[in-house]
C-alpha cells in the first residue's frame, strides 16, 4: 500500500502563523495544474507499483480550485495508478469554500472526507489568525458537510492564542462534541521565524504567545478529550471511534508515499525527497526543461531508526522495543536511555513497548531527542 499526497500552494489570504509554501497570487494556477499532472504521470514508477490506498490534497487551499479543476487531477491519477484499493481521499478545505454547490459537486468526485481548517469557534482567535472565515462560516460549513452525506470530517483547532481563556478553550472543544465531528487535530500556536505574526511580535505590534498557556491548555485537551469520547491516538490528533485519519498514520507508519506539486515530499522507505519551495521553479522545471527539481537523500540506518523513534512516541502504538531491535539491534540502547524518563513519569514501558504518558507529551520533542541513535 502507499499513498499520493499534492500541495496546492494557493491561498485566498495570508494566515499570520503559517510557514507553509503558498501563494495568494493565483495567476500561476493552471500551469500549476498542468506541472502537477506532468509529475503524476511521469514520477508513477517511484511507488514501484503499489496500490494507492490514500490520496491527500493538502496546501495551501485546495478547496480554491474548481470541482472541473479538482477531477482532472483525479483523472491522472485514475490513469497512472492502481486506485482499487483507496480508502481514503481528503480534500484541506477553508470554510468559506463549502458552500452548499460545491460540496454537492464534490460528492461526484473520489474526494470522501474534509479536513475543515476552523482554528478556532470565535471571533477573536480568527482575526488574530488573519483567517479568511469567521466562526459562523465555520459552524455552516461543517452542517453543510454533513448534510451533504460527508460524515468522514476533521477540523483543525488551535490553541495557546493570546486571549483565549481556558474556559473558551473548552468551548471549542464542546462545540466539536455538539457537531459530532469524528475526528479533530489541535495544535499550539507557534511563532515561525519568517511570518507575519513573528513580525508583528518582534515589532510589538501584537501579543506574544504564551508558553505556559499553551502547555496548560493542551493538559485540559488531554483531560477533556476522553470525556468527549475521543482518543489521542497521536498527540495533536483525536479520534472518536476508531476513525483515525489513515493517510496521516500511514505517515507514522513509515508507508511510502508520493508527494507531488512544490515544496511537497515523497519517501519510499529508503530516501526521501523534497521538491523545491518556488511556484515559477517548479512550473518551469517541469514545462519548460521537462524534469522535476528535488533533493534526495537516502537515509542511514540511524536516520531511519530515529524517525521511527520520533513518529512512533507520539502515538498510542509506541515505540516497540522488539521491532528497533529486530531492524536495528537498538532495544538495549533504547531502554538504558529510556530509564530517566521511565522513572520520571514521563514514559511508561508496556509489552516491551515505550509510550508517552500525558506528562511526557508535555516533553515529546526532547525526550525523543534524549532516545536518538548518535
């Protein structure tokens, strides 16, 4: 099995927070269409054939293209890859895009679950943010979905944002029980080097982010979460009744995967690779030259083993001590460097399994860090 993600790097308006590679400027867009289906097609051997069991569009805004615009990327990819087996197909989306049409248009597409980037239920958080929608928007957006028969939804959430008390916090947390949303991501507020909110920050034109807010409010999502009916099955992602976003942890699982458009990644369980960050590169790389500009590396057997370490100890299946042993006789190392933190408290050992506990994730990043081959 592998998957297909594309990034299409356009935007309706720039979020202060965001480093991802986007554009607001959209006259590039139907030669990027084009380079984008050039690369689907002519990079088809990179997955050696694998059925295609998730298709991700992600950005960016791909819910700004058209449903015409959308298929014929569906089209190529019908054509040059084994889709028998997808399960999966997600489409990122604002929720000024979901106006009733469009989502009725899209139910005639392989497109079967949303990724809704509401951030947050309130007003205040959204003009922070600079984002295109406000709450109402959000709110119509997701019951539009539903009514259309789009039951495999996930919303974005964020928090640790100046002036969201924990009291409103929760609120956006209820507000995703009473939706009856499947499924949510929630993410603390990080200043990027580079954006417009690290700019504003640095310039004292807007509030700093607050670490030890964050970190007080990703405590009450992991307290609240279980009340709602929802599993942390990865630190910031929360699932109701097993219904895990399976193109994501496939991620985790180490799953190959295509990455097409620019800027997006590709890894095939030995090296990964990264096309370049520029809309006018890639386009003429592609059109013009006929080849596509990326970097490759193949990874080292330590690479490998510490992105295993990395991805894995930030879900609910862990770090498995007898798989590291068996792919990269690490289960020794792995326990000795493990054992402050096991006495800690903020790692526990199950069935020879290492899994963060809820203090732990407070501390993911670091404690992996301390757990790397070197």
């Amino acid at each position: 099995m592998a998957g297909i993600y594309i990034h299409i790097p356009f935007c309706r308006k720039a979020c202060t927070y965001c480093n991802f590679h986007f554009s607001t400027s959209l006259s590039q867009k139907e030669d990027m269409l084009a380079a984008i289906a050039w690369e689907l097609e002519n990079q088809k051997e990179y997955l050696q054939g694998a059925r295609i069991e998730t298709v991700y569009l992600g950005g960016g805004t791909p819910s700004l293209l058209s449903v015409e615009e959308l298929q014929r990327i569906f089209e190529v990819i019908g054509k040059h890859y084994d889709t028998g087996s997808l399960k999966e197909c997600t489409l990122e989306t604002n929720p000024d895009d979901l106006n009733a049409a469009y989502i009725k248009a899209l139910k005639q597409t392989p497109v079967n679950r949303f990724s809704i980037g509401v951030q947050s239920f309130f007003d205040s958080d959204l003009r922070y943010m600079n984002r295109a929608h406000n709450a109402q928007q959000a709110d119509y957006a997701i019951k539009a979905a539903q009514d259309a028969g789009f039951e495999n939804l996930t919303i974005d959430l964020i928090y640790g944002t100046p002036g969201l008390s924990n009291r409103a916090w929760l609120e956006n947390l209820a507000r995703t029980e009473a939706l009856q949303i499947p499924h949510f991501s929630a993410y603390a507020l990080t200043v990027e080097e580079g954006t417009a909110l690290h700019h504003a920050i640095q310039h004292k034109k807007q509030t700093p982010v607050d670490q030890e807010q964050s970190a007080a409010q990703l405590e009450l999502l992991m307290d609240y979460a279980p009340k709602m009916g929802f599993e942390q099955y990865e630190i910031s992602n929360f699932a109701a009744r097993q219904q895990y976003a399976l193109h994501n942890t496939n991620y985790w699982k180490g799953i190959p995967y295509l990455g097409a458009g620019p800027s997006a990644h590709s890894f095939d369980g030995q090296h990964r690779r990264s096309n370049v960050a520029n809309n006018s590169r890639y386009i003429r790389s592609i059109l013009q030259e006929k080849k596509l500009d990326f970097e490759e590396e193949q990874l080292t057997e330590q690479q490998r083993l510490n992105e295993y370490i990395m991805t894995s100890l930030r879900t609910k299946w862990g770090c498995d001590l007898q798989w590291a042993e068996q792919k990269w006789g690490a289960s020794a190392a792995l326990k000795k460097a493990s054992q402050p933190f096991l006495e800690q408290n903020w790692l526990s050992l199950e069935n020879n399994v290492l899994l963060l506990t809820n203090a732990g994730k407070l501390f993911a990043d670091h404690i992996a860090a301390e757990l790397f081959a070197v």
